[in-house]
C-alpha cells in the first residue's frame, strides 16, 4: 500500500490532538508508550493501513502534544480516548497499544 500518512487535528475537552491516519478499512488506533508520541509507530502505519483505517493520536502530556496540568492516570487515559473517538465518531474501533497505551 502506498497511500499517503496524513496528520490532522482533532479538539478534545478544548486540547488540540495531533492524530496520523491512513488506510481504509475497520478503524484500529494505535496507542503510544509514556514518553512517545505517534511518529514513533508511523513505520507500521502504511502496513496496517493496507487492511484498516489507522488513528494513531498524540496522547495529552506527550512530546508535541497539549500537556494540561492534571493527573495523567489511567482513568484520565481512558476517559481522553473516549472523548477522542467520540470528537471523530467513531463507534467501534480495535486497539493495540504498548506500554500507557
């Protein structure tokens, strides 16, 4: 597949997301480790793009990302990835994530 990485930006509870997608197919979003961002998986992204539509967001607090002054807990996470579906309606979707994610 060579379809193109796209970079878009989505409002979340007022945070600007950077988010990559690419593909189509049943949507997978893929979850970044503390301390990485979604650049870190964009190698895989045309690969997996070949069989879904990939959303790989810039988790709050991470490298060029909004970093708000709360508790980065777990709770907070899942909550934000909710909240994120949601702003690009999105009803069901798969994960795969690594470490925070």
């Amino acid at each position: 597949m060579n379809a193109a990485i796209e970079t878009q930006t989505v409002e979340v509870d007022g945070l600007p997301i950077r988010y990559l997608t690419v593909g189509e197919g049943p949507p997978l979003m893929l979850l970044h480790g503390a301390g990485d961002n979604a650049l870190d998986r964009q190698w895989v992204l045309p690969d997996l793009g070949a069989t879904y539509r990939i959303y790989a967001p810039d988790l709050p607090g991470s490298p060029d990302s909004a970093r708000p002054t709360i508790d980065y807990s777990p709770a907070f996470f899942a909550r934000f990835v909710a909240k994120f579906l949601d702003a690009l309606g999105i009803e069901q979707v798969a994960f795969t994530g690594n470490s925070l994610g």
